[in-house]
C-alpha cells in the first residue's frame, strides 16, 4: 500500500486512521530525512545536516544520494576551538 495516497473514509474505524503506518523502508521516510537535511542546510546546521546524511548513508547504503548532498559527504566537519 501506498503510504502517501490520500485518506479516505474507509481509511478510518472509530475516529483511528487504519491505514498501516510508514516503515524505514517507505520511500516516504527517506524523502522526509533528506528535507529535513535540506532544512538543516537552509538554516546554517552543516554540521547537523552533514551528521543525519552519514547516518542516512549508514541505513541506505544502497540507495543513492541526491547530487546536491553530495557536497557534504565530501566535506570535513567544522573545527570546533
């Protein structure tokens, strides 16, 4: 079933959404965890962003990373003083 079709009637059973939840292996999630990325980036984390996508990279490694991300895979850490 597909996680990202819309809601129906049928999709609820006592005011509960029946609809099965998304798993890691959703495509959904993963899109979701690169945005945030993409968030993090936009506001200044590139650490944080850098942190998520090597652990993204960690959960999926056979799934390829998008080709603006990239860069930060590439990219050492800020020195902290």
């Amino acid at each position: 079933m597909n996680a990202m079709r819309a809601k129906t009637a049928d999709d609820t059973e006592n005011g509960y959404d029946a609809r099965p939840p998304a798993t890691v292996q959703d495509t959904s999630v993963r899109n979701d965890w690169l945005k945030r990325i993409r968030e993090l980036m936009a506001q200044g984390d590139h650490d944080g962003a850098r942190s998520s996508l090597q652990e993204y990279r960690a959960r999926y490694p056979d799934v390829a990373i998008p080709a603006d991300l990239q860069p930060l895979l590439a990219t050492p850490p800020a020195k902290t003083p």
